[in-house]
C-alpha cells in the first residue's frame, strides 16, 4: 500500500472557545481547600517543651486568622507585590503569615535566622521588605540589625499570651492587631505567575541569593509532591514539620498538606531531640521530614536513656531524608526499631525539595531498599534532570557517567532575584546548574557523588568526597565523616578524611575496612581524628572550613 | 498599642527575572517520561480471548512508535491544530495514536463507537477530522458511514498481523505506514493551553457536543488523580484500563500511568466477564476502573463456575467505579471475596472523572466504609464545588441542603466546542453546571441525589431517586432498580419504580422494606417487575426510555 505525500492540509482553526477553564494555579487554591473540605483538620504547636503543652487550630481558624492578618497588613500600607518578612521557627501564626501575605497578592521573604546579622540585613534590604513581622523569641536578633534596616516601617511581633519582647519596645503586637480586623478579606485574583515567596540561599561565597516562588511553582510542587510514588501524604497523616519554614518553603509542607488535609504538628524553635521525642509519641506524628543529623541526634538520646523510659516512636511510618546523603546504617534503626520508613529526597532552594525521592518498595527487605536508596530518589513528575559533562556535551543515564547535574520545570527558579550575573551563571541553555555532580540511571534515580566545587580530581579521575564519607560511616566506630580533596604533586589532589568516633579505631583498620569497599586509589592517605565537624546553616559539612583547616596547617 | 493607617506603601515593583521557568503543562512531559525513567513499563494488550495471548509492550517502544506515526501523519498532511479521529477500542496502538496525535500539536477526536450511525458521522464532521484511524473489528462501522463523510481525507488501519479490515479496500495499513518511518520525531514545543483533545458526550437530546480538553488540563488532571488520596496509582501498580478510552481519556488513566510509570493492561475490546477474570488472574492487575454493571456481572459470572474454576482475582487492590451509584452490597462482595477497595469516584465528559473520589480508610470496617461511600467521594485537588438553589442562591455545605452542582477548576471546561447555545446553557457566573443535584457536607463529601432531569417533585419536596434505586437493590431478591417521576394529580409527581427480580418477591414486600429504610412519603405505590432495564450508551439507566414507556401506557 503506497503512501503519498500531501501538501499541508488546510488550515482548518480550531476556535478557542470550548477549550478549558482558565483556573490559576493560585495559592488561594489550598486556602479554600483549608477552609472548606480540610477545615476541621489541625495545626498543632509545641509551645513549652518541659510540659509538652500544645495549641491546638483548626484549619478554618489559621484561614481566617490569615483573612485578619491581610486587613492588618493592608492596614499598615501592604500592597500587593511588596515584600513583607517574616523571621520565626515553626508555629500556627508562621503559617498564617505564609497564607495572608502570599493570598493578598503580597510576596513573603522568609528570613532564613541562621544567616549571620550583616547577611540577614543584606536580604532584608535586598528583597525591599517593608514590614518584618518577627516570633518575640527572636526580637534581639532582629533588634541589632534593625538599624541597618531603613526600609523597615513596621515590625509586628508573635508572641504567645503574656509573652513580652522588650528588645523591641516599639514594634506591633500581632494579637492586638488580629483583635480589631475581621476574617473576612476580599481575596484578590492575582496571575499565576505571580511573585509569591522569597527564600535567600545560604551561599558559602558570596551575597545570598534571592529565589522568587511563583504561585503556579508553589500549587505545582504541592500537586507533584502529593502523588502517591512521592510524599504520599494523605489527609489521615498526622504530619511533623521541622523543616524550618524559612527553608525552601519549609519543603513545601504547609501546601501540601493543606492541600490534602492532614493535620501539621509543629515544633515550634523546640527542635533538641527530647522534645521532638516526646512530641511524637505526644501527638502520634506518621510522616515526618528533616535533615539525617537531626534524626542522628535523636537516636543518640533514645539510647542516652534509662531503659523503660524511651518514648514509644511507633506512630512514625514515613521520614522523609534530604540535605545530605542518609547513612545506610540510619535506615535500618529506624526501620527495626519503629517501622519507619526512611525515604531519601534531593532537592534545593533554586528547586524545591522532592526534584528526586522514592518511597521504599514494601516488598523489599530493608537491606535491598538500604541498597536502592543509595540513589537520592527518582524523578519526580514536573522535573526533568540531564547530566552535562565539563564539556558541555549531554551525557547518557546509564548510572555511570557522571556529569553535572542540571534541571528544568515549572518549579525550578529561572535565575536569582535582582540579580544577572549569578542567574546568567546558573542558567545553561535553558536548565538550572544544579553545583550538584552524580549519575542518573536508566530508571531516573539520581546518585549525587559530589557537589561540583567538593569533587576530587585524582590523576584525572573523579573521586566522590560523598561516596567515601557514606563507607566510612559504615565503620561501626565511625560516628561521621567529611572528605576533602588537598593537594598532591603526583595525583593532582588526594582525599583527606576528617572523622569523628563513637570508639577507638587506628588509621590502618580504616584503610582496611575502606580497601574491601572502595577501589584501592580512592582510599585516603590520611586521616584527621576530630571531635567535631563543621556544619553549614543547612546542616551540611562546611568543607570550605575544613580546607581552610589544612591550609592553615600547609600556610 | 495603637495601629496607624498610612497610605499605600510606594510600589517597590518586583522584577519578573528571579521568577520560576515558563515550563509548559503538556503531555509532551508524560511523553519525555514514559521514554526514559518509565521506558521499562509495560503496556500488554489482550488480543486472544480464547488463549488469554497478550501481546507486551514497553513504554519507550510506545513512544517510539508513536514518533513513526507522528512521522506517517506529517506525509499524510496533518499539521498543528488539524483534527485526527481515532475509532478503536482500548489497545497499545490506540495509545500510541494519542501520544503522536497530541504531541505533534494536532487534535484527537476519540470518537464514541456507541454512537448510531448518524450522530457519528455527525461528530467527525462537526469536529473536521481529516484523517480516521480505526481497529480493523470495528472496519465495518465506519465504512458505513464514511459515505458521509466527505471531510475525511485518509483511513488508516490498525489490524494485528494477518487481520484484514475488507470492508475498507482503500485504507492505509498503520504497521507499513510505520515501517517506513523514523522513531525520532521533532515533537514541537507548544503552549500548555492548545488543544489537545477532543471529546463528544452523548447526551440523550440534541447533538452531541464536543468538550475540547487542553494539553494543560490533561497533565494537571493527571497529577492531581495520582495523588495518594486520590487515584493513589504508584509505579508498583498494573492498572488495568477498562474504561474506553474514548470515555474522557479512559478516566485519565494513560496520562496518570505514564506519569507514575504504572504498567497498563488493556482489554482490546474483549468486555465480556471471562475473558476479563481470565486476563486479571494471568496479569496480576492491582487496580482498575469502571462502571458498576461490569463488576456485577464479573460477580455473576464467577458465581455461574464450577466449583475450583474461579479464577484468581486476589492480586485486585483497588476499584474506582463511576457513571452510577455504586450498590453497597457490591463493595461488600469485592472487599469479602478478595480484599480488594471499591472507592466511588464521579466526574463526567466536561470535568474528567475524579473531580471527587476518596480511598477507603484503612482502619474501617467494610460496612463502616460502605455507610461513609454513600457519598460519591470527597472534593478532589484542583477541584472546586459550590451547591445552587433552583432561585439561583448558593446553598450551605451542610450535607442537608440539596441543590444544582456546580463546579469549576483548571480541568473543567469552559464550554462546547462550536456550540454557543450549549456553551451559553451550561456556564453560570463563571462556574459550570454538571446538571447532577446533590449535597455536599462539611468536609467536601459529594451526594449526588439525582440528575436534574430526574429529580421527582412530590408535595413540593424533592425524591431522591438514586437514593430510591440504592435501598431497593439493598433487598437481596432485587438485581436492578430504576425509579422514575410519574405525574400525579394530587402530589405533583409520586415515584414509580423498575425492578428486575433476583428471586421472587412481592410488591408489598418491597414496600415494607422501604418503609423500614426511607420516609414513609418516598415509598413508591407502584412497582414494575421487568426482564431487564434499558441502559444509556455509558451504562446508565435510560430514563427517557422508561419514561416513555409510562406515556405510551398512558397515551
């Protein structure tokens, strides 16, 4: 049967009308949802860690403290596209202020507390805010930069009843405000597309960078972030945020589960690890999210106590890990101890969390879902990753070649705020630089080796700092550890290995132990015993400090 | 504290660079995912009924092949915006045909094989579908119809090897169109709000009307239904695709499994109950979808085997059904027999399915579930619902108060395709009218009572005939039940109800059995004990017929 070939059919057009509705993917989406279908759900907050005493909200009140709050700010000159910050841990009200600012066409700067005072002012400054609204038990911090702050006409203060902030004597007291407002605010229509959120990156070189969340990235990381292969979160999940609401939107948390109903148990600034202990055998908590320490530190603590006395974790069924490759050894406690499952995620401000995460298969063992998840997850819907050789040619997923790893989707920033220059040298033919360096397979799971600026260049291979910290921490008495590239006049670079133990080992049993798991010319010529490692903001290891450590030595 | 009023702050505009990358909802980015992360999942098709032969699939060899008839379209003249029809039952083939179709920017009409003659031809001519593609089974149907039309350019083919199709001599085969064809097609970037596909309901008066849905509202239908609360279909999943996929996408379903990487097994058009028990057994399907009928007469034909010849349907984890109420005594055989969650979904044509759904919690009883599925499902992401009175009001979400349904979001659409008047008809203020009536409780639960044209008015109060049907077919003697209004001289209307009989029974049996379940007012006086109750082309009980059969007793 021949087949001819046509001229182009004619244009028959197909009219508009009759296509779909034009809905915004709006973060007033979820606040009705808040209100309506979920409003009976809670918002739950630690606000005394001795006592373990909680306030408790519906969602139908966070909404309509949030329609208060609008009136208030409106009130106060807030017009929509200004910026208005907030500076407060995990609470009801934070996330009220989320709601309010970002649903009165208004953009939320998230002040990230852990950024020192001068780089605190500069993002104040930077985004422009003109109102800070501000948690009472962080009012010093705020009180020494303020007057760095000239654009700062009001500071509005949360605090719980009877709670005083005498740091700042003449700032608004938020309650006092919400007395005199009503609930109902005329939520405006605003374009998907609008600013909704600004989050500064803790860079170790330079200014912070500001990345502006749109409405649509916001609904679209929560739809993505709902799926079932992905968070999994249901409206029958009691869920624990400590991820702070200053960190990439707190992971996207408040949206989805507002989004699907489930009630958010909040830690409020209590997050040392026998609170956070007794808070989830307290409030039942099944889904849970956070950086590896953390859940580190609160094993250390369940074993720290007399037997008998251990807080009953069993409700947990789901923590979700990111920030830093997660200790296979990590995995297994808490699978054998509570039954819960430790699922990896990669992600970053620029991208949101969630980019890549994989919820364990249950019909595998521990073992092999340990062994699966030596990948930090697979593709998430809504993004799409290649890896770029330092070439710039697109390298294969075959879980071999590495590259670095770029990204694009309705969710990843398209650059930084007012700022070209870092957002020309992030974006690269259209896809964001991740600074991330690993391998994707032909599945899509994602194994990040390095961050691009930590890889090692040995005799011109790669070696991944990551993948050595992972074995080395397999050593029982290896408690953590951070590998360095340091100079070498033979190999170009050689890792240097700084360790911290939970018991005595010489240097030659970690060669050993290292020998049987990695090749033979990854395994470091030295050691640095230490007591502890330096962190970043994030909870990284701080290897800028930990190069300037051998520099220092070298110097 | 006093709180000052000031002026509007100076607008500080915000710069859109910094924002979020224009990245496009379009089925493009399922494409890009079934090719690569999901490439391994299977698509496996039934093609012996007799034998169970399959024949399987991957997802990347799907795509391939579609980028050849992307390829095969091109020559034959289709271009962005063209309208291709396909008329074909649930098939790989079927599935390529709409991954090539939409995602080189032309328009799939899935044309309604239910359809008589005249209003299918009605459609593609309505539509201006220049090309049809059609299953070699169903040849004969179009040829008797493509008399009519003139419009249609080119008839391709699809037939299994060896089949041939005679009643259409002149038609392109789509396995040669193929094999002359490249796999690399240059799918074309194209804005998320083109259409994609196109869809006619068969309404039971006046033309059918076409619904055109957007690539946008496909993909975020998708995500939405793959959250865990909703379809909850993960990569684990073998979906097996019993809705047609020219009813709304076959319910979505081959954009949430291409999303979530699911494998898809499809019937062909092999609907009968053993093939299907045969094809569920031999394939492990952990979920499916579909009207009621077809799960109650797999039941009766599993009960009709010999003892020891049930097949296996334990590896069933999840039903949605839809289109109609779903019997309680259904959801109980299924839940008791193999474990398996029947969950109540309901959408339609222009909304897609699912715009409410609820999985069943995992902690109730089946009977507790069963009460609380009385509701059609819980308002979904994405969806909004508002209940309006006959005087135009909009009513309370109360669970009591019953009105029109309304609904609107990014997957409903916004009219008829070439259909002013309809379009006029069923657009209010901005929301769309579904014609269903129901309630909506507190929490987002939907209940649909009746369609519009249903409801029985009797003393000035609405009768629930769905509610009617549900509680008659509770009576272990009735199969079938339909109620419709009769008019009556004193009451206005009084309900008259069709029963098709299980085993013997009488009227006043019925009517006492009634009694004990409803208002004593909603007791029909009369009964009709019938063979069988005439169906709609979607499997509905067709009131107009059996309204008319009333009027000619009458006449």
């Amino acid at each position: 049967m021949a087949v001819e070939t046509f001229e182009p059919a004619q244009a028959r057009p197909v009219p508009q009308a009759g296509l779909m509705m034009d809905f915004p993917l709006t973060v007033h989406h979820v606040l009705r949802r808040m209100q309506t279908i979920h409003g009976a759900s809670k918002v739950v907050t630690l606000v005394d860690p001795e006592t373990g005493a909680v306030t408790e909200r519906e969602f139908r009140d966070v909404v309509a403290r949030a329609g208060r709050l609008a009136h208030a700010l409106e009130r106060l000159g807030v017009r929509p596209g200004d910026r208005v910050a907030s500076l407060a841990w995990n609470n009801a009200q934070h996330l009220e202020v989320y709601l309010a600012v970002m649903c009165m066409g208004a953009v939320l700067h998230t002040m990230n507390l852990r950024l020192h005072g001068d780089q605190l002012a500069y993002t104040v400054e930077h985004a422009g805010d003109g109102v800070v609204i501000v948690e009472s038990s962080l009012g010093g911090q705020l009180a020494e930069v303020l007057p760095q702050l000239p654009g700062v006409r009001h500071v509005v203060v949360i605090a719980e009843p009877g709670e005083e902030c005498p740091e700042l004597p003449d700032a608004l007291d938020l309650e006092a405000l919400l007395a005199q407002e009503s609930s109902h605010f005329p939520w405006p229509e605003i374009d998907e597309r609008s600013a909704a959120a600004l989050c500064y990156t803790s860079g170790t070189t330079g200014d912070p960078k500001g990345v502006m969340y749109s409405h649509r990235s916001i609904v679209l990381h929560a739809l993505a972030m709902a799926g079932a292969d992905v968070y999994g979160i249901t409206s029958r999940d009691r869920v624990l945020a400590l991820v702070p609401l200053f960190h990439a939107m707190g992971w996207g948390l408040p949206f989805v589960c507002g989004l699907v109903g489930s009630d958010i148990v909040m830690p409020g600034r209590h997050l040392k690890p026998a609170p956070l202990a007794r808070l989830i055998e307290a409030q039942r908590t099944t889904w849970s999210a956070g950086v590896p320490t953390l859940w580190l530190d609160l094993l250390h603590h369940l074993d720290s106590l007399p037997q008998g006395e251990t807080p009953d974790l069993s409700s947990l069924q789901t923590i979700l890990c990111g920030g830093t490759a997660v200790p296979e050894t990590l995995v297994r406690e808490y699978d054998s101890r509570f039954g819960a499952e430790m699922i990896e995620g990669w992600g970053m401000t620029e991208i949101f969390p969630g980019a890549t995460v994989e919820r364990a298969d249950p019909d595998d063992s521990a073992v092999e879902t340990g062994a699966r998840r030596r990948s930090a997850g697979r593709i998430s819907p809504l993004y799409e990753l290649r890896l770029v050789g330092d070439e710039g040619t697109v390298l294969p997923h075959d879980g071999v070649a590495v590259g670095n790893v770029e990204v694009r989707g309705p969710s990843v920033a398209s650059g930084y705020y007012r700022a070209p220059a870092a957002t020309a040298a992030a974006v690269h033919d259209g896809w964001l630089r991740t600074g991330d360096v690993g391998t994707i397979d032909g599945s899509g799971h994602l194994r990040i080796t390095d961050r691009a600026k930590d890889v090692i260049k040995s005799g011109g291979e790669w070696i991944s700092s990551q993948d050595l910290e992972g074995e080395l921490i397999a050593h029982p008495a290896v408690r953590e550890a951070a590998v360095i590239g340091v100079a070498d006049p033979r190999w170009g670079e050689r890792p240097l290995a700084f360790v911290v133990l939970a018991a005595p080992v010489t240097e030659t049993e970690l060669k050993e132990f290292l020998s049987s798991r990695v090749a033979r010319w990854w395994v470091p010529e030295h050691f640095r015993i230490v007591e502890q490692i330096a962190r970043t903001t994030t909870g990284k290891y701080d290897k800028k400090i930990l190069r300037s450590l051998v520099d220092d030595d070298q110097g």
